[in-house]
C-alpha cells in the first residue's frame, strides 16, 4: 500500500530534494576519486573477464603503454592489460586502467599500429572522457532518485533495473567529439613516444576494410569507436603537419614487437564464451 505523505513531511522532503538538485549539479569527479573509482571498476573487470597472466607479454604491453602515456599530462599510473578474447577491440577505464584484446593484437601489422591504438585509449583517459561520463550518470540517477523522493515511494525491482540500464548505456561510449578529440591527442602523444602516428590511421583503414568479410569480429570495435573516412581524413592532415624529416626518424616496427606478437598468438585460445563467431 502506498502511504500518503503528509503536507510536513512533502515539505521536507522538497527541501530534501532541492539539496540533492544541487548535489546534482555538481556531481564533479575529483582526480583522487576517478582513480578509486578505477580501481574499483577494474577489479571487477579482471574477475568477470579472461585476462591473460603471461609475464612477458605483460611485461612488454605496459612497457610501451608507460612509455606512450609518459607524454601526458596527468600523473597516474598507468596499467594495460590483455584480455583474452579474439574479438577486436580496446578500452579504457578511468584512472588509467586500459585493456586491449589479444584479437586487436594478432591483428596489427606493426607496432606502431598497437602503440596508435594504446595512445587513442590514453587519450580518453587523459581528456578525462570516462570520468565525465560518469558524472553524467551521477546527475542521471541522482535526478531519478529525487523524483521517487517528491512521489513518497521508492522505486520497484523493475524500475531500479532500468535506472541501471539506463546510467550504463550513458558510459558505454565515448560521443564521436571525443573520439576526435582522442584521436588528435594520440598523435603527438606517439611523436614524443618516437614511435609513427601513421599507424593509428592504417590500423584504423584496415578495420574500415575488414568490416564487411568478418563482422562478427569488428563488432565490438565499432560498436564502441565509431571509426569514419572523417577522422581518418582529419588523422592524416593532423599528421602532414609534422616535418617529414622528423616522421623519418620514428619506430614503425621492432623485432622486438613481431615476437610480442608471435607470443600473443601462441597462447591458449579464449574460453568458448570468449570467441566471436567468424
């Protein structure tokens, strides 16, 4: 039974509720908290998904993930991971926590095609895109919250459900500014990391190409990076304007990296959960 409030106790509760309207506005994340918040994310992460333990390919992932994010501007420490899955894709989380599929992997031609994918993915972070994606959830469910308050009632199984879904759908992807703004960010990151940005834009073609013979393992990728000619076009004119003598003399490959990858695809396949249909 629904209990009618009295007239008292609806005007405290307004008040309440003003209070929380202002909570609403500013429900800013601070650094130290979307590092928390991070950290809490990515446990769960690593207990819901296969990710691999292999010291090696660790080791080298985060070696050149640190080296890349070393040309930001924020002070964290940064962690890659791979997880163990032949679907192509990549994302991060925020607080500098970054994983990046064994299928994205086996699928680079070189390293500098992984490195364009890791720089776009500390971008975001450094952009903060996840954290203010966060914010906007705070603001969804708080709002949410303060109807049920000025109502009387709390919300039922069914609708707290959709409040989740709802918030969720709000964080699981970045608007196609941001991917831009990623995308232009990444750029000079690989230049002080020495390493070719021309790989961020091959990597990017050779999925756009790849699409129609094996959607089934893109599906991911362009489900969470809305991949465009657009912001190929605007990669490449970003890239023109560096010299080219300086472009010369960036990594492209290593043989280093060819056995990472080598590495990468002689481990144990995905769980069946795990693999994308072909």
């Amino acid at each position: 039974m629904v209990r009618v409030l009295s007239r008292t106790a609806r005007r405290t509760l307004i008040g309440i509720a003003a209070g929380g309207a202002a909570l609403a506005a500013s429900c800013a994340i601070s650094p130290r908290q979307e590092v928390e918040l991070g950290r809490t994310y990515a446990a769960q992460i690593n207990r819901e998904l296969p990710i691999i333990e292999d010291p090696a390919v660790n080791r080298y992932l985060n070696v050149l993930g640190q080296r890349i994010a070393a040309g930001g501007t924020r002070n964290l420490n940064y962690t890659f991971y791979v997880v163990n899955t032949d679907a192509v894709n990549a994302f991060a989380i925020p607080g500098g926590f970054i994983y990046v599929n064994r299928g994205l992997i086996e699928r680079t031609d070189n390293l500098a095609e992984l490195a364009g994918v890791l720089a776009h993915e500390i971008a975001h972070v450094e952009e903060r895109h996840g954290a203010e994606q966060l914010e906007r959830v705070q603001r969804a469910n708080v709002g949410l919250s303060l109807a049920y308050i000025l109502i009387g009632r709390a919300p039922t199984g069914l609708e707290r459900a959709a409040i989740q879904v709802g918030g969720a759908a709000v964080f699981a992807r970045y608007s196609r500014e941001a991917e831009r703004e990623a995308d232009a960010k990444a750029i000079p990151l690989l230049v002080r990391a020495g390493i070719d940005p021309n790989g961020l834009v091959t990597f990017f073609m050779e999925l756009m190409e790849a699409r129609q013979r094996q959607p089934n393992l893109l599906e991911q990728w362009f489900s969470t990076h809305p991949t465009t000619e657009e912001r190929i076009a605007e990669a490449r004119a970003q890239i023109r304007q560096i010299p080219a003598s300086q472009l010369r003399g960036l990594t492209v490959d290593t043989q280093q990296y060819r056995e990472f990858r080598e590495r990468v695809r002689r481990l144990p396949p995905p769980p069946a959960q795990f693999r994308a249909q072909r």
